[in-house]
C-alpha cells in the first residue's frame, strides 16, 4: 500500500493568501448587470441636458444616449488600483455598441478609462467597428454588430496590453500626469457624439503573480513529497 501527499484545501488557500500579501494585495469589483451600477458601489455621474436612457434585462445593461449629443452618463469608482511589486491590475468587459451618431472623424462614445495612483492614464472610447486609444491617438478595427469581450492588463502602470476575444491588439502606453488619479470609469463618456451601447459587465481589480505563487508551493510542499514518495517505496520494499 502506497501513501500520497496531501494538500489541504485550507492550506492551500492560506499559502496563496500568504503570497499574494508579500507581493501585491489582492482585490477585485465587478459589475454584472445585475442591478443599475449605482446601486451596487459605483458612482452616477450624469452631465449635459440629460441623463440617457437606461435599461436592465437578462444581466444587460442598455445605456441610450441618442437623444442628445452632449449626454455623459457613466460611471466611477474611486481607490488605489496600482498594482505593487510582483502584481498586476486587470480590467476586463464585454460589450457591444450598436449605433453611434456624431461628426463623421470622431464617431465614438461609450469607453473605459484607468487613472493610476500618480495620475497616468488611459481612456479606450469605442465606435461600432473600432477601439480608439483617445490619448494615443491610434485605432484598432474590431467586427462590428457583435459583443466583443475585452481584457486590459498592466504590471506597473506605464504600459499595458490590450486583448480582445482574447487575441492581443495593442501594447500600448499610459499617458502621462492628468491630475486625475485612482479611478476606473465607464459608460457614455464622449461628447460630441451619442450611442447605444450593450455592457454585459466590467471587472477590475489586482491579481499576484501566478509564478511567485508556484515557486512558493514548490518550494514548501516539494521536499514533502519526496519524503512521502521515499517512505512509500521504503513500506513496499
């Protein structure tokens, strides 16, 4: 009869706490189109004649700004979000833009923009077929008329990468001090220009790195397991 290790899921779970407190400490938000974004910790920031046209249904939220060019209806949530050593900070959503009217060279409305803790920016603003890096002044085409899910990722706050149906399309680079600092926006965010959006949900939030985690498993648990295996052959011998 053999014997094997055995990792306790508890122990587990208190080894990678452990780990993600020596690195960066961990955290996460999430809207899920549950309820209206107020009502669930972030911030309602209306500007211009009127607020848009919002609906809820099967976890979608439907912002309509149609109605007027000059609407801004999103919203915010304000904290620290740099990442730390060995950390790193991810955004991800799924929307889809139905329609956006406007001035045929900025027809673009609903976006996403990250402040970190020393006022370095970035703000995505999305048209139907494209992301446009508002700050970096550069365009990616996407498909049009469909959901597409996004990631956002960034180690130290300087750069980042951009992901979209989990293909990467842009490293790109923060901007530099806005005088703006530690917040995540989203919504109707342009002027100029009015649309229909879809947002299924966003997350934020700061993950450790996977490595640092394993080498600490490896580390701890690795000679157990040797022992284990030594004294399994010694019983059968």
């Amino acid at each position: 009869m053999t014997t094997r290790p055995l990792i306790s899921l508890a122990l587990l779970s208190t080894l990678c706490a452990l780990t993600a407190s020596a690195t960066a400490e961990p955290y996460w938000y999430a809207y899920e189109g549950n309820d209206f974004p107020e009502n669930e910790g972030w911030e309602r920031i209306v500007d211009g004649p009127q607020p848009a046209e919002r609906t809820l249904a099967d976890g979608i939220m439907t912002i309509d700004g149609l109605a007027d060019r000059q609407i801004d209806d999103y919203y915010r949530m304000e904290r620290s979000i740099d990442a730390g050593p060995g950390g790193e900070f991810v955004m991800d959503w799924r929307l889809r833009v139905d329609e956006v009217i406007g001035h045929p060279l900025a027809l673009y409305d609903p976006g996403v923009a990250v402040w970190s803790d020393d006022d370095w920016a970035v703000s995505l603003l999305f048209g139907t077929d494209f992301v446009y890096s508002l700050y970096e002044n550069i365009q990616i085409a996407v498909d049009p008329g469909v959901y597409h899910t996004w990631e956002f990722r960034s180690s130290d706050m300087r750069s980042y990468d951009l992901m979209v149906d989990g293909a990467l399309i842009r490293t790109g680079l923060f901007w530099e001090p806005t005088f703006e600092r530690s917040k995540v926006t989203w919504g109707d965010k342009a002027r100029g220009s009015a649309s229909l959006a879809d947002w299924d949900y966003l997350r934020f939030g700061v993950v450790p790195e996977p490595g640092t985690i394993i080498l600490f498993l490896v580390a701890v648990f690795g000679p157990r397991a040797r022992d284990a295996t030594y004294r399994s052959k010694r019983n059968v011998a």
